[in-house]
C-alpha cells in the first residue's frame, strides 16, 4: 500500500510517500513545502493547498496519516500549524483519500518504541526503517515519513480485523 504523510506547518510542511507491504518498507519520495514569512497568510494557505494536490495527484497514495497538533505554550505557533495542518486536510480530503491522525507520542512510540524519544532517535530509525544511506533532510521531512511508517503500520493492524 503506497500512503503519504504529513508533518504540517505554515513555514514548513513536511511530507513524505512510502510504500509497505508485510516484508518491507520503501521511501517513494520526500520534502518539504516552504513558504515565506513575508507572504501573506492566504497566499501562503494556497501554496501549500496547491503543492499537496499536485504531490497527491503525482505519487497516487491510497491514503494519508496526518500529524496531530502538538499543543505549544505559543498560542501564536500553534495557530500557524494549525492553518497548515486545515489546508493540508483539505487537499487530502478533496482527493478523496482516507486519513488519520497521529499525535506526536504515538508516532514516536511506532517508530522506536518509545513515546519519549528524541529527535535524533526518530531520524536514525526512519533511516533504519526505510533502508536509507542518510538521515532524510529537512527534519520536516524526516517526521513526514515517520508519520507515513506509522500510517502503514496501524493500517496493518485494522486490515486484519
């Protein structure tokens, strides 16, 4: 099953395709969409909107796992991803396509089997998992795929019920 993950952001959304089947787990592709602090908000929305629904229509995943917000003490930067992590939903739910959402804690607990893991330990593990030569770049993109690696493994879970 090919299904793509979402790490979201207003500066920076994080998103990665990955492939898995019971064997093995493959990277499809990866990066990261940026938009400029100095742009206005909507335009901002709307890039991000737009570069999702071409990743989408390109890479073709059946489904999508989609970071929960992650309560900050910032108001102001949490309402900045969750701007992004709305239009990241829109652009997935206007492609038709299943989602999930993980919080922050269950994505690392899939990933190293620790719920405390740091930053670090989660990139090395995406590397281990995905077979890759290096640490994926940016970090957003890194977390898009440790959602995504998550998202294949609760949907093996539920595909077996």
């Amino acid at each position: 099953m090919r299904v793509i993950g979402i790490d979201p952001g207003t500066a920076i959304t994080g998103w990665g395709v990955v492939e898995g089947d019971d064997a093995a787990l493959t990277v499809v592709a990866y990066g990261v969409i940026t938009t400029k602090s100095t742009t206005p908000l909507p335009q901002r929305l709307q890039t991000i909107y737009w570069e999702l629904s071409d990743l989408i229509a390109t890479w073709q995943p059946l489904s999508a796992g989609l970071e929960e917000l992650f309560f900050s003490k910032n108001a102001k930067t949490a309402l900045a991803v969750g701007h992004g992590r709305g239009v990241a939903m829109l652009a997935l739910a206007n492609a038709n396509l299943p989602i999930a959402e993980y919080k922050p804690l269950v994505v690392k607990q899939a990933i190293t089997g620790y719920g405390g893991a740091d930053k670090l330990q989660m990139q090395q593990m995406v590397k281990l998992l995905l077979n890759l030569e290096e640490i994926p770049r940016p970090d957003d993109a890194a977390d898009a795929l440790a959602v995504a690696i998550c998202h294949l493994h609760s949907s093996r879970i539920y595909d077996q019920d």
